[in-house]
C-alpha cells in the first residue's frame, strides 16, 4: 500500500484552531449539564497533624447548600492502595482525599461544599468551622539529606544505571578538575487551565465525567477501582486539555471528590480547584546535585561523578532519573552515579516537563562549562571531544544520533566562532554580554495504542483514538497521517479523541504519543486499505483481481493500480458498492506489546544544543536573555509548525527556569508562599526576543516506522543551564542555585 498525498512533513494549520478561537471547544468545567450542583474543596490551613471538630450544622442551614462532605461521612469505598493506584502511581500509598483526621501536608483537602451555586459554595466553605491539633513538620530538604535513602528497582522507583570503570581511578588520572553542588527548588506545573471535574449523574450510577486529564483511561481505571464502577458507568471525556505539562497524568482529589459527590447525592456535580489550590498538588521535586569531572591533558573525560538527591512525600517514593543521563550524553570509562530520596511533609511530586532530565541536565551541563573552563577549551569543542557515538550506559550502538550536526548547525546560526572566552570581555554599550550552551538528551518511546479508521459512503475518513489533546497539535498531526496514508485531502478527514468509548491509548506523556498513535494510525488505515482493496476485488473490474495490497496505492480519493494510475476507483464508491454504510478497520497492539516484552537492539533517543545570548546590566544585574537558537534532531518532524510551536514553549520555559521559575516554601508554615500567578513568576512577553529553532534533519527506520521521536521534552533541555553558562560569561559569577535571581548576582 502506498500513498501520493504529501500532508507528513507539511507545516498545516491546526485543525482544531477555528473551534478554539471560537470558544466551542469546551474544557472540562465548561459542560452545562442539567440539574448542575457546585463543590468547593476546603483546604488544610496547617502542615501536618489531625483534625480535632468539624461542626457543619451552620454551613447545612444555608439554603441552598446539600451537603458538606468530610472524613466524618464518606462513603464506604475501596479498601487496598492497589485500588488507588493510577497507570503512573509511584511506590508507596497513594493520597486518599477525606479518608480520614490525619493531615500529612499544607493545603491538603479536608472537605468538600456542595450547593446550588458555586458562589454559594465559596462563601459556605468560608465559614465551615474546623479544629486542629498541629504537630511538628519537616519541609526543608537540606536539612534531611543524611536520612535520605535509596529506592529500590522497578515498579517500587528508579534506579540509575550501574555505575562503570572506577571513577577514583579516572579522578587521579585527570590533569583538570571541577566539583561543585548545584541545587534547584520546587516548582509547579501552572497550565492555564485549572483542574476541575463535571460528573453528568445520568440515573443508575451512570456517569459522564468530563475531567481534566492526559489520560482519559487512567481517570475511568481510577473512578472504577475505588467506587466500583464498570467501564459503561464510567465514561470518562476529555477533548481538549488547556496545558498539562504532566500535571495530568495522574488523577487529581477534584476528580475523586466530585465523583462521590454525584454518586452520593444522585445529581450532576461540578468541582474547580482555585489556583491557589494548584498548588495543593504534584510539582517538580526540590533536588539538591553534586557534580565531579576530571579531564585528561587532551580534554578528554577520565571520571564523570553525578549524585543527586530529591525530595519525595512521606506516603510515596516518587523517583526520577536525574543522574542516568551523565553516563550516555558524553563519552567517558569511569562514571560514578547516585540518586537517593528524603521522605518530607509535602505531597507526592509529580513528572513535569522532561522529569529528572530538565533537573538533571541543569547540574550536568553547568558542570561541562566550568570543566572546559578548567580545561582552557570552548565549551562546543569540549564537548566535541568528549563525543559519545555508542550508548556506554546501555551497552547499546544508537539508532541514530545527529548531535553533532545539531552543534554545527545551531553554533553556526548563533555565529558562536565569534565568542571570546574570557568572562566579561563582550560588550554592547555598557551591557555585559554573555554566550553560553548547554544540550540534552530524552528517550525516544512507542507503546501500544489503538486506532480505528472508518470510511463513509461520502467519502469520509474518520479516525479514532482514546488518547488527549493537552495542545501539542495532536489533532493535527493524526489529521496529516490518516490523510497521506488514505491519500485523502484533510478536509475529508476527522480525527477523533478524549473519550473512553473510543480505541485505548497510553496516557499523552513522556513524548511518545505521536509515535505511539501515529504509527497506529497508519496501521490501522493500512488495515482499512485492505478491506477497500478486497470491495475492490468483488466488483467488475477485473485490474484488482490478483492485486495485493502492496500493488495499490491510495490517491485524491481512488484506489489505484501503482502500475497503471489509470486503473483506479473512487473510495466511496467502494463503500457505497459493499451495501454498508461505512467500512471500518481497528489495529492489533498484540505486536506491539510483545515487541516492548524483548530486550532493546539499540538506544533510541532525541538530542539538542542550545546557543545563549544575555545581556546583563553591571550594576543592576538584570539579566536579558536576548537570543536563543534551539537545534533538535528528533527523527522525522510530522509538521514543522506545530513542532516549532512545542520547542518555542520549552525554550520559554527553560528560561523561567533559569531565571524566574520556584515554588517558595516558608518552612516556618510547611507551604508554599507565591501560590498564585501574581508571585509565581513565569516569562511574559517583554522577556522574550529572537528564538530560532533548527530541525536537524535525521532519518531513523530503526526507532519506529514513521521515524518519530518525540518533542515535547527534549527542546527544553540545556536550555537553563545555557542561560546561567551565559551569565558566568558576562559577569564571571557562577550561579549554581537556579533561579539565578537578582541578588544572587549583585
């Protein structure tokens, strides 16, 4: 089967654009469903203790207020963790919203209003009287980090790889050395959008749940462990997702709470978390890192010591891999790595954009730049040297690594040949200017996912599949697939998703849904082609009699002989002709999930360099970063405008993380300070000027069959590192603790 139709590749236009500039496409607190009631969550004011008295009489005499929900009255519901335990839980316990007194963190939820209005609701959980006994806390992870301990392997955490040579031995080989901490604080996700739930009650313990999530089916797993609902009970939509960023991965308590709510009280149950409550949740853990290189005369490596350790809660070993990328980005004998964990009161942390890698990366490639300082080499001929062609890690040759075109071509656009190496020795007027680069690596991922293509007797392709859509430009680039694959034009496709009635995917994480629903996608129009081409074969024509699928090709809407264009027929009339009204097709994961049972043949990953530019005020210390250039081989780009638009975002991001981005903990209160938009400082506008990002091109038919890579994480990597290299190369100050803020300068 092949196609003519060139729509991969192609910068397209969202298809889902013209209903978000509309406002029809409607999120997850935006359903109006009949007979609608509110819920407001009521937030811990203390850290860490119980609660003592709840008296809800007066809240329960407002008119218009059904009930007050606490630990005092839940619902009898599921009894073991493993009912609680979503697709990505970590070991431990997971949180049980109102399960009982016991508080283990600030803001955690203790009760939940439900009234006719969500006005109604606000002001009744203002006045809910609750007593609490507090007991002593611990937030602050430098001071604990001598209890820290070690997870263990598999589902119960991460473990880095083994360590490998003897780095005491590369350590007293090398001639140059550097060792330094680096340190950088929590910080939460903050998508645009809040998390909320509406539960449609529909009678029966029938129920439309539309939540905020980037995985509808881990929501309806969750909803049916611990309510015991089956699949028809718990139909679980979510379209469109106003950024997730990882947040959503994980159920979050609006969901839990506004479930049982509905299921209680038999009605239709809205639940909005505030921002403030945002960040009562998930977050990028603190993580404090030591960094040991050692150089030969060369400027080779001959020891790389990478430790790390991070905070996780007192219910949960949330683990991360920090550390494992230090042993494959640069070639060296002798790597050394640790990671440990330090249980505080806080909640779980939670993946956020590129985990471990985006914190991991920030130590590891500071510490290249102070070790090229230290080795009197530029830092993009350091690591030219230091090179890694074979993944020493996994043992594994890679299959395909365009790193070193992603150095020539992005130090080419910056113009870095004309960078002088001494700090402070660039000026432009009275500004300090400063280069600096760093780079990353992200494992390339398919899973198995599920596709149905259906063709109608119009002529029009409808493809399907669970997954979401948290602004990546999903939609879209499934539109392009199906569309070449059919060789239909795209506005004579439609590509479906976020709901639990459709095909399963996996959760929209960790980069792999293009590769993972794109390839499924083409699997399963393949599919369809072949039940067009066996129509095909019951008609009068005798030219597709002996044809075999390999034979045809799909082409402005006809089946054709790839031998002969002229031999061709109208798709819809294939479907009109086999007296159905649609012809359909859905792909088999079985392959899939038993290629993911055999040990990997290569190491298939994303890489990216990044070029800096900062001008810096000598005497305020206000740091610009001026321009940015982004160069990413990740495989084959399906459409280069969205893609852009995701490596633009992360370059955004990684310069808040330099510079701005931390959830300030007042460990005095056990919470965290800026839990609102006003002080939780992100990039705006006026921070950002001139981004180029380059698309080095890579073609690899080992790593899946469209040759995806993934986006979504590796353009932010090395992208805060190279801000704060850039800023040593201005003013001469090394700034290990990021956010590098103003005072940390002057």
């Amino acid at each position: 089967m092949s196609h003519t139709t060139d729509y991969i590749g192609k910068p397209t236009n969202r298809v889902d654009g013209p209903a978000k500039v509309a406002g029809t496409a409607k999120y997850a607190a935006e359903f109006n469903v009949p007979n609608l009631l509110y819920g407001y969550v009521v937030s811990s004011p203390i850290t860490k203790g119980k609660i003592t008295k709840i008296d809800a009489a007066p809240v329960l005499a407002l008119p218009g207020v059904h009930q007050v929900f606490s630990h005092e009255n839940v619902p009898s519901l599921a009894w073991f963790d493993r009912s609680y335990k979503d697709d990505v839980a970590p070991g431990g316990s997971p949180f049980r919203p109102l399960h009982d007194a016991e508080i283990k963190y600030s803001l955690q939820p203790v009760a939940l209003v439900v009234a006719d209005t969500f006005e109604l609701a606000r002001y009744a959980a203002s006045i809910l009287h609750i007593e609490y006994k507090e007991v002593a806390f611990e937030t602050e992870l430098s001071k604990h980090i001598d209890r820290a301990f070690e997870p263990g392997r598999g589902k119960t955490g991460y473990k880095p790889p083994k360590s490998r040579g003897n780095f005491g031995k590369g350590w007293k080989e090398g001639v140059a050395h550097m060792e330094a901490n680096y340190s950088h604080h929590a910080q939460h996700h903050n998508p645009m959008e809040v998390f909320a739930s509406t539960v449609e009650w529909l009678g029966d313990k029938n129920l439309n749940i539309y939540d905020k999530t980037q995985g509808a089916f881990n929501s309806q797993q969750y909803v049916m462990k611990v309510f015991g609902l089956n699949k028809d009970q718990a139909r679980v939509i979510s379209k469109y997702t106003g950024g997730g960023f990882g947040s959503g991965l994980r159920p979050q308590y609006q969901l839990f709470l506004a479930v049982m709510a509905s299921l209680q009280l038999e009605r239709s149950v809205r639940v909005s978390l505030t921002r403030e409550q945002m960040f009562s949740f998930g977050h990028r853990p603190e993580t404090l890192q030591h960094v040991a290189l050692a150089t030969a005369a060369d400027g080779s490596l001959t020891g790389i010591n990478h430790f790390a350790v991070a905070e996780t809660s007192q219910f949960e070993d949330f683990t991360e891999n920090v550390v494992g990328w230090s042993g494959m980005l640069y070639d060296c004998k002798n790597v050394e790595l640790g990671y440990r964990l330090s249980k505080l009161d806080v909640f779980s942390p939670l993946d956020m954009r590129a985990p471990g890698a985006a914190s991991g990366s920030i130590a590891l490639e500071i510490a290249m730049d102070e070790m090229a300082y230290a080795a009197g080499l530029d830092p993009l001929e350091f690591r030219l040297r230091n090179y890694s062609d074979f993944d020493q890690a996994q043992n594994l040759p890679y299959s395909s690594k365009a790193l070193r075109k992603c150095y020539a071509e992005g130090a080419a656009k910056f113009g870095w040949e004309k960078r002088t190496a001494e700090p402070g020795s660039m000026r432009d007027g009275n500004l300090l200017v400063g280069w600096g680069m760093g780079g990353g690596v992200w494992d390339s991922s398919k899973l198995p996912a599920t596709v149905k293509a259906s063709l109608d007797a119009d002529g029009h392709l409808t493809v399907s599949s669970g997954t979401n859509e948290i602004g990546t430009g999903t939609y879209t680039i499934m539109t392009q697939i199906a569309a070449e694959s059919m060789g239909l034009p795209i506005e004579a496709v439609t590509f479906v998703l976020g709901d639990t009635t459709l095909p399963e995917s996996p959760l929209q994480g960790g980069s792999w849904t293009a590769a993972s629903v794109g390839n499924s996608v083409v699997e399963a129009c393949t599919k369809l082609g072949e039940a067009l081409l066996k129509q095909a074969k019951k008609m009068d024509n005798p030219a597709f009699k002996d044809a075999k699928i390999d034979d045809v090709q799909f082409a402005n809407g006809q089946l054709r002989l790839r031998s002969d264009n002229t031999q061709a027929v109208v798709l819809r009339d294939l479907v009109q002709a086999s007296g159905e009204l649609k012809l359909e097709a859905e792909n088999s994961t079985v392959l899939a999930k038993l290629e993911m049972l055999k040990p990997p043949k290569y190491s298939m990953h994303a890489h990216n360099a990044v070029f800096v530019e900062v001008k810096v005020d000598p005497e305020l210390m206000t740091v610009h970063v001026t321009r940015v250039v982004n160069a990413v081989a990740a495989g084959r780009i399906i459409n280069p405008k969205t893609a852009r638009s995701q490596v633009l975002g992360s370059v955004v991001w990684g310069i808040g993380s330099a510079l701005m981005e931390e959830s300030v903990m007042d460990h005095r209160f056990g919470r965290y300070m800026n839990h609102n938009y006003a002080e939780y400082h992100v990039p705006v506008n006026a921070d950002i000027h001139d981004i180029d990002v380059i698309f080095v091109s890579e073609e690899d038919d080992k790593v899946n069959p469209l040759g995806i890579k993934g986006l979504g994480e590796v353009g932010l990597l090395g992208v805060a590192a190279a801000v704060s290299n850039a800023i040593y190369h201005a003013t001469g100050k090394r700034v290990r603790d990021l956010p590098v803020t103003i005072d940390k300068l002057l």
